[in-house]
C-alpha cells in the first residue's frame, strides 16, 4: 500500500525526523489560509499523487509547462496555483500517459537548500536483507542516479541479527561528506529512518531528497512509503490512510477479500493458490500460443466466498476469453475451491471457458462435487493438460464467433 506525501510526513514526524512545516488543502482558498498560517516569505504547493517526478510532471491541456511542484513568493501565488493544479491530470515519468487527477495538495513553508542528498530504505530480495542506499545526488529519479553516476550509489544490508548499529549510519554519512553538526543529525537521522521502515512495516522507504539546508539542518523535503499489505493488520492508523482515488479499482477489490492480483495484457485469467503456480500457468499459456490476462492468487485458506470474488475479479476484465482454475491443496481443501467454483459458475453466468486443475488435499472430493454439478466446467489431470485444453477451447469459441 502506499501513501501521500503528507501522510508519510506526518508518520516522520512521529519519529522525530525533521520535515518543513506544512498543511494539506483540498481548494485553493484553504491553500492561501494555509500558507498565511505557515507564514514565511515563499511557500512550495505540492500536487498529492502516488507517483514520483512530480515537479517534472505536466497537466493535461495546461501550456504553460509548470509542473506539479511550485515554489511561489505571494499568497495569491499560493492561490492561483493552488486553483491551477487542483481537479486537473498530471502526467509523470511514473504515472503513464494516463496520467492521474490531482485532489489534495501540500502547502509547505520553503526552506533554503544547501544540497540535496537521498536516502532509501528496502527490502533487498536478493541479499535477504534491510538495505539502506544512499547517493550524493538527490533530487533525480534513483533509476537515472545508477544508470549515470553508479559510483555514487552506496548500498548498507542490515544483518537482521544485529539490526542496524551506530557504523552503518556513519557510513552512509561519511559517504555524503557530511561533518561536525551536520555529521550528527544525519547520523541521528539515518537510525531513526530504519526504526520508522522496520517498526511500521514498510516495503519501500525514499527521502528524495534529503536536504541540508542553508542554516545547517538535515531535512526530508520529500518523502515517500509503500507498506507489506500482508503487515498492514498490525498497523490500523496506517490503513485508514489508504486513498482508494489512487488505487486501480481491480487492485483494491482483491485486497478487499484478501486476494493478489496481477494485471497483465493477455486474454486468459488463472486463479492459483501461490506465485509458483502463476508463474507456471503463464509459461504454459505461451508455451501453448497464449497470453495471461491476469494472475489471481487466493492463498491456502480461502474460503467458496474468496473462490467467488476471485471468479469476479476475473471477469471485470472486458478482454478475459478463458478461465483456468489451477490450485494444488495443502492447508488449502479441493472440496472447498469446488464449491466456490460452482458457486461461481451459477452466480456469474460465466460464458467463457473454464477448465480447472486440482490436486492435494481433499481434490478427489473437489472434482466430484465439479463432476456432479452438471456445469461446463472442464477439469484437467495436470497442469500442461488444463493450459492446452483452455487455450484449445478459447481459440475454438473464437472461430466459432467468427462465422
């Protein structure tokens, strides 16, 4: 899950991480009141997206090239942007040409830069480990940073045994060319930013960037969380922060019944119960002249209900011409996935073919409750069999509508 902005600001500043003061408005009169309360002699209006490159961003139908991040020196400045920016579409690097509507900004007191450094915090899958990177130059798209100054990408895995002590934060200090006052706060800040990534349960942590500004201070101007939806139980005043305007409907559906989805450009859903299982059903679909249209993982303690909601997930997608249904029974029941198929095929009015594969725990039982519900689901002994006979029925439903 991520958040905005502001949002992320407000869990940094739980943590005593320095931020500049700031507000978040939805209309450009609470914009200009909002700065009038920040006081000050400039102010940064910031578009709330769940997308970086903002200030490189532009707005739809909008000439005068101005990004979604200003730095204004009146409060009619404040206003006019602020009336500029909300309602409308920006476009960034992350967003797609589709671009995404802007409905809340954030109002901040601007601050002097001295430089700009950037600080990231993640999950390294390949090392196993919390690892912090960090750069000398902040500000740029971390992707551009290793692609055109690698030498000034430094990487710290966190031992998980250890977890992070006073050296890793000085090393990654030491590589910003920080000292003295400045030395300590960042110090002071890198130990607090891993406190705040493990204690919250965060995926992806960016300051970007990380400023020093011109009175000496170590500040996050921006900043940036994505959570382990998985984690998120432990952490309700996290998911309340949840913006579903952000969010792909289909997305945020599956994680309404606690499912994985994954949207591909194909014409086949598979429903699966683990990432290997997707993964297989996908080199098959093409290993057989197909494509995957979306890959609906429902876990090893679903419930016919989830069966259900997964079935329906699949079908919101307008260019899904076939089903497979690919689950192998651990804690998972084949009887149960049986009666949420059936439950399924009754209730959806599902026309495209649906071929099922089930094996483990229970599956003989599953496929006789299939077999006895006189439906037209067709069931497949192996993998391999349930992708070609799926593959096989789309193309034959195909050519028959083509007559």
């Amino acid at each position: 899950m991520n958040i905005h902005e502001h949002q992320a600001k407000e869990l940094l500043r739980r943590y005593d991480l320095p931020v500049p003061s700031g507000c978040v408005v939805f209309t450009p009169d609470e914009a200009a009141h909002a700065a009038r309360k920040l006081g000050g002699a400039a102010w940064v209006v910031k578009s709330q997206i769940h997308a970086g490159g903002r200030d490189a961003g532009r707005f739809v139908g909008d000439e005068s090239g101005q990004g979604g991040v200003r730095v204004v020196t009146s409060l009619d400045q404040v206003q006019a942007s602020a009336a500029q920016m909300l309602g409308r579409t920006l476009v960034t690097r992350q967003t797609g040409p589709a671009g995404r509507a802007v409905r809340r900004l954030y109002i901040e007191k601007a601050c002097g830069v001295e430089r700009e450094l950037y600080l990231g915090i993640r999950v390294d899958h390949a090392t196993a480990r919390v690892t912090i990177v960090a750069s000398t130059e902040g500000g740029m798209e971390i992707g551009d940073v290793a692609a055109t100054a690698p030498g000034s990408l430094l990487k710290v895995a966190i031992d998980p045994a250890s977890g992070i002590q006073p050296f890793h934060a000085r090393r990654v200090v030491s590589a910003f060319g920080l000292a003295g006052r400045q030395s300590d706060a960042a110090t002071r800040f890198v130990l607090s930013a891993y406190r705040a990534f493990t204690e919250l349960d965060a995926s992806v942590f960016e300051i970007n960037p990380l400023a020093v500004t011109d009175s000496g201070e170590v500040m996050a101007l921006d900043a940036r969380f994505s959570f382990d939806d998985r984690a998120l139980f432990r952490h309700p005043d996290i998911e309340a922060m949840r913006d579903e305007s952000e969010e792909d409907p289909a997305q945020t559906e599956a994680a309404r019944h606690a499912l994985r989805h994954v949207r591909l450009d194909g014409s086949i859903a598979a429903i699966v119960n683990g990432a290997g299982m997707a993964m297989a059903a996908r080199d098959l679909f093409r290993l057989h002249g197909a494509e995957p249209a979306s890959l609906i993982e429902i876990g090893g303690s679903a419930t016919p209900a989830h069966v259900v909601a997964a079935f329906r997930l699949a079908l919101a997608d307008p260019g899904v011409e076939g089903i497979l249904v690919n689950l192998f029974g651990g804690m998972l029941r084949g009887d149960v996935v049986a009666q949420g198929v059936v439950a399924a095929v009754r209730e959806l009015d599902i026309t495209v073919p649906l071929v099922v594969r089930l094996e483990g725990t229970h599956a003989d039982l599953g496929k006789r409750i299939l077999r006895d519900a006189g439906l037209p689901i067709a069931s497949a002994s192996h993998l391999d069999d349930a992708a070609a006979k799926l593959v096989a029925a789309v193309r034959a439903m195909k050519k028959k509508g083509d007559r």
